[in-house]
C-alpha cells in the first residue's frame, strides 16, 4: 500500500510539473497578445531646447504594425528601432507619434521641443 501511495504523488507531481511548464510557455508565447503595442522616444527627450532646426528622434518599438509620426509613416527595423530626421520650425514644436498592432490596439505619445 504505501509503494502505491508514492507511486501515486510521484506520478501527480511530475503532471503538475508538466501542467506548469506548458501553462507558463504559452504565457510567455502569449505575451505580445497581452501587452499591446509599446513605443519608447529615448532622445531628444521631453521638453528638451534644441538650437539646430533639424533634430533626429530615435525610439524603440515592440509588438507594433504601423507606426506614424505626425501623420507620416515612419520605418522600424527588425530590432523595433526608428531613426528619423525632422525640421522643426522655430518656437514650440509638438510631434506626435502613434502606433497600432495588427490587432488594432493603439498607443500615443506625444514629444515636446523649442528650437531657438
């Protein structure tokens, strides 16, 4: 009896193990489901004060389709890296980016500068 026993918890851990192994790579696999799109601007940072007119944005992306800088597309490549040149006009400037993912989810970010 008590060999059955053993036998019998031995067996029920390692499907629980097996359970939990598959249960935790599908929600590693599922992760860009869940998350949506994400779209970090790392330079020129928020509210920075530039004196040249043409300043170049560079930013990250994950889990994004279509990417757009005031209504303009812009290109990632296969890193989820954008690099992209803008003329700014003198004063306060208000750039703003979107992106969408192939399921239709959204995300905004807006990037403040003054050139003088």
């Amino acid at each position: 009896m008590r060999r059955r026993e053993i036998t019998f918890f031995l067996k029920s851990g390692v499907i629980a193990l097996m359970v939990l192994i598959i249960f935790g790579y599908a929600l590693y696999k599922a992760e860009n489901l869940i998350t949506g799109p994400e779209l970090q601007i790392s330079n020129p940072q928020n509210g920075t004060t530039v004196n040249q007119s043409l300043v170049e944005i560079t930013g990250t992306t994950n889990n994004v389709n279509d990417i757009q800088m005031n209504d303009g597309k812009i290109f990632v490549d296969e890193d989820g890296n954008f690099k992209e040149k803008l003329l700014l006009t003198y004063g306060y400037n208000i750039i703003k980016f979107s992106a969408k993912d192939r399921f239709g989810r959204a995300t905004e970010k807006t990037l403040e500068l003054v050139y003088k």
